[in-house]
C-alpha cells in the first residue's frame, strides 16, 4: 500500500472496487449528515443570546468547519488515527468493506432520526457504535474490536462530561467576579464580540475533531479494498481534508434550527458572558482532546459546558427535562447504533 495517496490514485481505486465507492458514498453523506444536525451546537449558544443573526452565524460555523478540518488534519492527525484503528475487519476483503458500508448507513438513519425531534445526538459516539456493531456482526464475536483504541473513547466520556463542566463552571465564575463591578452596556458589548469569537472557535474544534474522525474511515475503507483491516501510519491527504470539510461545510448550511434550539435555547437561559463562558470552555477542552488523539463528542462537550455555566447561577436554572432527553440520546446511541450497524452489516452480508 504506497504511503502517497493521490486523488487519480483514489478514482482509480473506487473504478475498480465498486464497494469502495459505495463505502465512500456513505461517509460522503454521513459527514454531510454531521454538518447539518451536529454542527449547529457550535454555533447555538451565540446565537440565543443574539450575539449574531442565526444565518450569519450558519455561514460561520461553514467555514470554520472547513478550516478545522485542514488546519487541524496538518497539524495532528492523531485522531483519525485513532477511528482508523478501532475495529478489527479482518477477513475476506469484500465482506470487510460491505460492513464499513452498513456501519455508515447505520449512522445516516440514527443521526437523521435524533434530528427529526430536535435532539442534539452525537455522530462520534454513534460513528464509533455503528463501526463497532458492524465489526461485531462481521467477526461473528468482539474479536472485531480493538480495544486499546476503544478505551480511548471512555476517556473521550469522562473528559467531555466531567471537565467540561467543571471548565464552563470555573470560567463563568471567574468572568463573573472579574466583571460584577463594571458597566452591564459596556459587557455586554465587550461579550457580544467574544461570543462570536467563541462560536467561530467552536465551530473550527468541531471540524477538527470530526472531520478527522470521517478521514480515519475513508483511509480505512481505502485499505481494506487492498487487502489491510489494520494500517501502519499514513499521511492524510490534502485532497481528502478538502473533501470533506467542504461536504461538512455544505451540510452545515443547510441549517439546524431545531438542534440550535435545543441546546441554545431550552437547555439553560443565557446571557452574553455565560454563553462566552461555555463555548471557551468546550473549544478549550476540545483542543486538548484533539492533541491527545481522543474522540470525543462535541455535542457532548459543548452541553456539558453550558449546564457548568448554568450551574453557577442555580442548579435550577438549568432545564432538566431537556437534559434528561440529551442524556437518553447519548445512553442510547452505543447501544441504539450499535446494533443498527449489526443488524445492517447482517442484512447487507447475506445480500452480497
């Protein structure tokens, strides 16, 4: 397998192996999928506090998306590598890319379905599910998952809920007393600019950490139709990165209202510093996760930093309902997708 991986090379490759093309079809639409239901949480909180028209702020989040994708990719590929490497397809090579394919068209119907009622679910966590179920289903048994790399997903958990809390609760503290004895126009002001500054840093994490998550499948897809399930180190492309951060791009402008609401708007009542606060917070956490090559979510990442904010005013202030059904969401999708991805890796296998 050449360790330069040219875009005639890859065109070549999807020419001769049609499952290679289907695969990449399916990742093609689940990193749109992901541009349009969890990219929005990028961009929620500074558009509640109306920091930015929610159109403007769309468009934002489009093109930081797209430069967290390369930027990021350039700079630390760790987290591809990481999704490249967490299953096991070993075997027949054409069973093998048949089950990357259901594991992606496992993701597109669970990813489409949370976003149908308004829940801000997590394509990383139901990537990682659907990967996982399809490899289940392909090695007959958990033979088909790597788990050195899975533990790291539970380190991506503790990290995305524990200290993004904990670091939305403290910034939001600390601005608050730095603050209390200044002018509320001037603040106000002063934290408008910051919260679009926060939402485009938002927005930029997000393409780095998912954009390289969808990078991680596309190479190992492209490894599998030549006979590798597990691959040593290899540079990303240019070409790919491109690929899909404009594909994220355009799903993003599609819009997400619905999952803007939900987490800008009904979760916590915010005001300017607060909104701050949290998106800070989860770009922060988001950059140390992304260095240590963790997959995390940042749907997770950023809920979980605005209830540390909300957390600094009253417990109370925070809508728990609202957060109970996020929380479902994220319980259910390991389970929930992962077997989806069984069941379709199943299905798509016996119809091969």
């Amino acid at each position: 397998m050449t360790e330069q991986i040219t875009f005639s090379y890859f065109l070549q490759q999807m020419n001769e192996h049609p499952m290679l093309l289907a695969a990449v079809l399916l990742t093609l639409g689940v990193i749109f999928v992901n541009g349009w239901t969890d990219a929005p949480n990028a961009i929620a909180t500074c558009v509640s506090t109306r920091c930015i028209d929610v159109n403007y702020a769309i468009l934002m989040a489009a093109i930081c998306n797209f430069l967290g994708v390369i930027v990021m990719s350039l700079v630390n590929a760790k987290v591809a590598m990481t999704i490249k490497n967490m299953v096991n397809f070993h075997g027949d090579n054409e069973k093998a890319i048949v089950a990357l394919c259901a594991a992606m068209a496992a993701i597109v119907i669970w990813a489409v379905g949370a976003w149908y009622f308004g829940i801000p679910t997590s394509e990383s966590h139901a990537l990682i599910a659907g990967l996982s179920g399809a490899a289940i289903a392909l090695q007959g048994g958990f033979s088909g998952i790597n788990g050195e790399e899975w533990v790291k997903v539970f380190y991506g958990l503790f990290l995305s809920t524990i200290v993004g809390f904990l670091t939305g609760y403290i910034i939001c503290k600390l601005l608050g007393l730095l603050f209390s004895r200044c002018n509320r126009k001037k603040t106000d002001r002063l934290f408008t600019g910051g919260q679009v500054f926060g939402g485009a840093a938002m927005a930029f994490m997000h393409g780095a950490q998912d954009g390289q998550k969808f990078l991680g499948v596309l190479l190992l897809a492209l490894f599998l139709v030549n006979g590798q399930g597990d691959t040593a180190e290899v540079a990303l492309p240019v070409w790919m990165m491109l690929l899909c951060s404009v594909v994220m791009g355009l799903g993003t402008s599609i819009g997400g209202k619905k999952i803007i609401k939900s987490v800008g708007m009904d979760m916590v009542k915010l005001e300017k510093y607060q909104g701050f606060s949290a998106d800070i917070a989860a770009a922060c956490c988001l950059l140390l996760s992304t260095n240590l090559g963790i997959p995390v979510s940042t749907t997770h990442m950023k809920t979980t930093a605005i209830m540390g904010v909300g957390a600094v005013k009253r417990l109370s202030a925070i809508n728990y309902k609202v957060v109970l059904d996020m929380v479902l969401t994220w319980i259910l999708t390991f389970p929930g997708c992962g077997l989806i991805g069984y069941i379709m890796a199943k299905l798509f296998l016996n119809l091969v």
